[in-house]
C-alpha cells in the first residue's frame, strides 16, 4: 500500500461515520495478501469497493439480490488482477499491439481516495483518482488523472474520466469489465444488441452480425464497437444496463471448457459479463488539458 492511499485511508479512520468503514482483503475475504477496502453500508445499499484497480467488488441494493460476481477463487495480490466486480480495463482494452500486459494497467494499479460523501438523499459518492505511476510511465502514460464517481444508492452509478495534461494526446480505450450475478448463464439472453455487428475474438474477430438475442453457449467472447445505449439482461432477477459516452459493448463468458484452465474461475456458470466502454476506432484521443467523461447506470 502507498503511503498516501496510507495516510487517506487514516484521515477517513478518523472521521466518524454511520455509513461506511475501513477494511483490507485479509480481515473481508481471508486472503493472504492485504488490499485496502472501503464498506459501504446504508438503509439503501451495501458495497464493497477495493482501492486496488479502483474496483466495485460488491454491490446489493436492499431487498434486491446481489448485482454482482465475485470469484471464489479471486486473488488478492499486487500484480494480478481481482477476478469479478467491475475492473476498470485501461488505457487499452485486450491485447495491445505493443505491450504484453492485457487490459492495460488500471486494474491492478492503486487508486487514490479523494472523497467520500454522503447526499442529502442518503446515496453515497465515492470519487477515486489513478494518476501517473511507475507503472503508467512503463506504457508510456505520463500526465494524466483517471478518475472514477461511484454512486450508491438503489442503484449503482459510475463515472469514468479521463484528462490529458501532456503536450501530446493520449489515446485511452477501455471498458467497465461487469461480472454479473446470474443463476445460469446458459439460461440467460441480453437484450439491447439485436442487429448490431460483433468480432468474435473465438474466430478470429470475424465480423458477425447478431440476428437473434444474445445467448451464452459454450465460450462467448464478442465486441459490439457500437451498440444501443441500454442492454437487459434476462435473468430471475433482471438487470438493465444504461450507458452515455461508452457505446461499445463486450459480452463475455469463458464457457466451462476455458473456465476449467483458469485457477481464478469456477462456477463459469453464475455470471455473464456486459461490458460498456470505448473500443477500437471508438477509442478516446484526448488532446493536452482535455477531458473525456462517461457514464454507466445499472438497476436490478
């Protein structure tokens, strides 16, 4: 742990509050390593959010079932990225052309702590900041500040940003990477993409266009560059997911045969991922002392 995320996580210690409190991995989930967690828990929600990867881990609204997947087998460690929630996957989605890392550095970076506060309607803000580190410097970002706005209330709100303070423009390509809680995936269909043109990363990404709902058989890995501004997605407990900024959308689940060759999944069955973000020609370039702002909006 840093020692500025150190001394935020002692500032918030310190002030007294009914709404959220200060924990790490080791005491929440029993990992080996210990990872800073924020605990938020009001009338309206419950939530859990990590400061590494700047990563929603949990999210129920009250008397609503869980939004969100978490692995049972996730790891808690620097280096490796938390299997579930919502990574933030940036300044690059996938494969770089370039770079070995996959998904960019976000998720496995430390965030800062700028601010909790509570509204007057009793939903809680939580803003955390990621800016140039020596991991950003390896890829070549320098300049810059990442920011995320959680929103918690009935709902789970996100707002990702990107600024550019360089003398150059930075590109940043990413995605909200939801894992969600289903019951069976082979039983759940997204909404909200009917028509619209996908790569399929298992062949080759061959452009397909979808001309039936979006089903989960086997290994599903496709990118919808552009797509509708809401997805639904068909489970018992029905989630709708509404995107501003962030058109592109991947649908993603291992299937049973690649979930078997990862140590991090098991049970491939209880979630799908919908991703929004911005993808291929998509892609934010954000010019010197600009800023790039988008917005996610999920309700169960």
């Amino acid at each position: 742990m840093s020692l500025l995320i150190r001394s935020q996580i002692i500032e918030y210690m310190n002030t007294p509050t009914q709404y959220y409190s200060i924990s790490n991995t080791k005491e929440h989930y029993a990992s080996e390593h210990s990872l800073p967690l924020i605990i938020i828990d009001t009338d309206k929600c419950y939530a859990v959010i990590s400061l590494y990867g700047g990563q929603i881990l949990s999210f129920k609204a009250k008397n609503k079932e869980p939004l969100l997947w978490l692995s049972e087998n996730a790891v808690f460690k620097n280096g490796v990225a938390i299997r579930g929630g919502i990574p933030i996957c940036a300044p690059w989605f996938g494969e770089h052309s370039e770079y070995a890392l996959n998904h960019g550095f976000a998720r496995i970076s430390e965030w800062d702590l700028a601010e909790i506060n509570q509204l007057k309607n009793s939903d809680v803000v939580i803003t955390l900041k990621l800016t140039e580190n020596e991991l950003s410097k390896q890829y070549d970002y320098q300049q810059f500040t990442m920011e995320i706005n959680i929103i918690l209330g009935s709902t789970l709100s996100i707002n990702f940003s990107f600024e550019n303070n360089r003398d150059i423009s930075q590109t940043c390509e990413w995605a909200m990477h939801s894992y969600f809680q289903v019951d069976d995936c082979k039983t759940t269909t997204v909404d909200g993409l009917l028509n619209y043109t996908y790569q399929d990363k298992t062949k080759n990404n061959k452009a397909v266009l979808l001309t039936k709902p979006q089903v989960f058989e086997g290994e599903i890995d496709r990118s919808f560059v552009n797509a509708s501004t809401v997805q639904k997605i068909n489970n018992i407990s029905p989630i709708t997911i509404t995107g501003q900024n962030c058109n592109s959308v991947i649908v993603w689940n291992p299937g049973e045969i690649l979930a078997n060759k990862m140590s991090d999944i098991i049970h491939s069955n209880k979630f799908v991922c919908v991703e929004r973000g911005a993808i291929n020609e998509l892609s934010w370039n954000v010019f010197k002392d600009e800023k790039e702002t988008a917005s996610m909006t999920i309700t169960n």
